[in-house]
C-alpha cells in the first residue's frame, strides 16, 4: 500500500542521510562521485541531471542508463544490508508479508520459471539463481521437475541444503558451469555492473542463458519521475536501486560479452503507480492499459535471456 510504502521510505531516507549525508567523514568512506557508466563508457554532464531527495540521477549520453549520484559504495551497501540494518524495515513489510509471499510465490515465480523452463528443450539442466534470497524461484523449478538447482546469497553458509536445493555463498568454490544463471533484481544493486556480468559469464556453459530482470530507465514511468519530479518509492527505492537500465544498455553489455538477445519483455505496474489509488478507473481499464505498455517495451522493468556463443 502507498502509505506502508511512504513510511518506510521515509524512515529509509531519514537513515540515508544520518548515516552517509550528515556526516562528511561517512560521506567520503561511504559515498563518490560516479564517473563510469554500467555500460563502460564515461558519464558526462547532461541536461536531463534530475534531483530527488537525497540523491541526483545521471543518464548516460551513450546507452540511456541511469544512475544515482553520488553512487554509494560496497562499504555503504553493507551497512544498508547487513543483518538487522535498515534494509531489513523494507523486507519485513514488503518481502516477508503472507500476502506478498504469495504473490511472489504463486503467481511471479511460476511465471519466471516457465519462461526459463522454456528456454530448454528437456527439465535437465543445471541452474545458478544469483541472489536468490529466500530461495522461492528455486523452490517453483524444483516443483516443476528441473533437479540440479543452486542459489548464491550473502545470506547462506558455503554449503547448505533445504529440500534438495543447495545454497551458498560463493559461486567461486563451486569450480564449474551452468546452463543458466539468472538473477532476478540483482544487477541494479550493485556498484560495478559490467564488472559483476564479466565475472558470472565465466561460469556459463557454451549455449547456456543468462536470464535478468532489472528496472527499465526506458519506461514510462521514468519519464513521468523525469518529468515532473515524481518521487515514486516503489520504482526508485532510493539507496537500494543504484541503477536503471535501457535497452541500448542490453545491446552495449551483449556484443561486449559476446553473447546474444534471445528473448526481451517489459513488466510492471506504470499505470497504477501513476495514477495512484484511483477508484474511478476500474481494474480491466488498468490491466488493459498495463498490457499496451508492456507490448511497446515501456514498462518499468526488463525482462530478458542472453544466450552464450
């Protein structure tokens, strides 16, 4: 609900700034001026430099990539995601709820893993989820047949099994390759995009898919943020999303890591987060409107399957 949404937001940015923008010491340990796209390429000044509390967002005049200024670093991000930190306040009303667990279990993890499923002619074959939290995408491809499943997150001991699904850690001592990795809202998480797809790709079989899903800076609801300002805590999540990303984006990061677009969709809530609670316009109206975006590629997250050469 937005008004769930606007108190932990708000309790979020109180957080930002007490912890990396009051302080000029933790400024300077927790927070630098980016100068990189994820692309690869060098930022330069642009018109379109836009300012939302407590950050101003850049788009790359090369790929259309949009990122915060200043970026926040590893050393930041740990403070945001450690155990008990305030990134905890936004799993326990977001992530954690029953209500929010099953829709994410039932509906958005059985349709992820359909579309991987579908990527293979045979259930046989080996699958790295690449901050797979709690495990759920797992779980769904576990129940629908696929057997050799792994999950990397910060959050498990080196080797662990929960019904037949082995976590981790570190996919470094995992010491071999995978017919897909996928990784579902990882990759804007990050400080060094390109740097983390270089390294995952080396654990990629030959054929084998690279699945993502990250928020698009192509979408309509970022030009409706661009345009008028709008602080949308669902789409941003400021301090949390250090990226968005185009669709020159996935074309740049394809030929550099050699690699080609299999598939690519848009998803999202565009519509709803816009136009608010409105009880005027019913729910076919918004689903109808909804799919008309995500037919053109304007939705606010992508969706796509790299397949290795």
């Amino acid at each position: 609900k937005l008004k769930e949404m606007l108190f932990v937001e708000k309790k979020f940015n109180n957080f930002l700034k007490k912890k990396f923008f009051n302080n000029k010491k933790n400024r300077k340990r927790f927070l630098y001026i980016n100068k990189i796209c994820a692309c690869g390429s060098v930022l330069k000044k642009t018109k379109q430099r836009i300012y939302i509390k407590p950050f101003f967002y850049n788009k790359c005049s090369i790929c259309s990539t949009i990122s915060i200024d200043p970026m926040i670093n590893r050393k930041g991000l740990d403070v945001i995601y450690s155990q008990g930190g305030i990134y905890s306040l936004y799993q326990k009303n977001f992530v954690e709820k029953k209500s929010k667990k099953f829709l994410r279990n039932n509906i958005i993890n059985q349709r992820k893993a359909n579309q991987v499923i579908s990527l293979f002619k045979k259930k046989k074959f080996s699958l790295i989820d690449f901050g797979c939290g709690d495990g759920g995408f797992l779980k769904m491809l576990k129940k629908k047949g696929v057997k050799n499943l792994i999950g990397i997150d910060k959050r498990y001991n080196n080797n662990q099994f929960f019904n037949g699904i082995h976590f981790s850690n570190n996919i470094e001592k995992l010491k071999k390759k995978f017919d897909c990795i996928t990784m579902w809202g990882v990759l804007e998480h990050v400080n060094e995009p390109l740097v983390l797809l270089k390294y995952l790709r080396k654990f990629l079989k030959k054929n084998g898919f690279l699945v993502m899903e990250f928020p698009s800076s192509d979408s309509l609801l970022m030009s409706y943020i661009i345009q008028n300002r709008y602080d949308s805590p669902r789409f941003l999540e400021k301090g949390r999303h250090l990226f968005f990303f185009s669709h020159k984006f996935i074309k740049i990061i394809s030929k550099k890591l050699n690699l080609k677009i299999f598939d690519l969709e848009t998803n999202g809530l565009d519509f709803q987060t816009i136009i608010g609670e409105n009880k005027k316009i019913k729910e076919k109206e918004i689903f109808f409107i909804q799919e008309n975006i995500d037919n053109n590629l304007l939705s606010d997250h992508y969706r796509v399957a790299l397949k290795k050469k």
